[in-house]
C-alpha cells in the first residue's frame, strides 16, 4: 500500500516547537495550499493541512520558517483519535513530515537566524574535507565543440 504525501504551501502561523517526556523534539505547525477548484466567483479556496515534524526536521523547520512562509513538505497521513477536554472523541488526520523544505528567506523583519543559500534542508550530504585543495576553478572550464550535444 502507498501512503505518500508531498505539499507546498504556506505556514498559516509560526510553527510550535515542544519536547517529549522522553526528550524527543515535535513540531506542530499548519500549511495552507492552493485547490485547484474554484468557487462561483471565481476565487480559490484554500485546505489547511495540519503538520507535523520530528527531531531534526523539527528543529529545522522551527529555526527557519515562519508565518507566512512557502514551504514543501512530504511525507504520509496519519489518523489519530483522542479524547478532549468534554469527553467527545477527536479525530485528527496530519501529515507527518519525513523532508521539510523551506522554499523561500524570511523577509528581513522577521528573520530569526541566518539560512545558508545553498543547503536549505539543514543537513550537509557531503563533509567538508579540509586536506583537500580548495583552488579549484570552477567558474570556466575547457570544452571543445565536439563535447557538446547539439
């Protein structure tokens, strides 16, 4: 069975960061995307997908994005119950994040910390290796005609 989410949309308010009993880090936060229908005057209407994120996607996303924010997301449902505070059953179907992406800076007002351009999902793939020659050009190289495709 598939269970595969991928969204991008808008933080709808800051994301909210909280930790386990257990020491695990959580983040709940809620994006609005786009339908593809509209309505009788034309407009869009918007979902508003609840969201959450675990440990260092959680950090991530609390670090870098809020309100307001493009952000992609993927993921898969869940479907949750609970019992609220009336004694009614809730139930409650989020997507649970596996890649958070932001997809936009903060505007300079609201920037909470610095974002590096080049690496926007918080993790490094490759390590820097600090043996190796750095005086490498990459801003020209050598190719003949015959090297190229068309």
């Amino acid at each position: 069975m598939i269970n595969q989410v991928v969204l991008v949309g808008r933080l709808t308010r800051d994301p909210e960061l909280r930790r386990t009993q257990s020491g695990m880090t959580v983040c709940s936060f809620t994006i609005a995307v786009d339908n593809r229908s509209k309505n009788a005057n034309g407009e869009r209407s918007a979902s508003f997908i609840p969201c959450t994120a675990w440990n260092k996607s959680a950090e991530f996303i609390s670090r870098f994005a809020g309100k307001g924010m493009l952000v992609g997301v993927e993921g898969r449902l869940n479907q949750r119950s609970y019992e609220n505070k009336e004694n009614r059953q809730v139930t409650v179907v989020e997507v649970i994040c596996d890649n958070v992406q932001v997809l936009e800076r903060r505007s300079d007002e609201n920037r909470k910390e610095e974002m590096p351009l080049a690496d926007n999902t918080g993790y490094h793939a490759d390590p820097v290796n600090d043996d190796e020659p750095t005086d490498k050009n990459v801003d020209s190289f050598d190719v003949t005609d015959d090297d190229l495709p068309f």
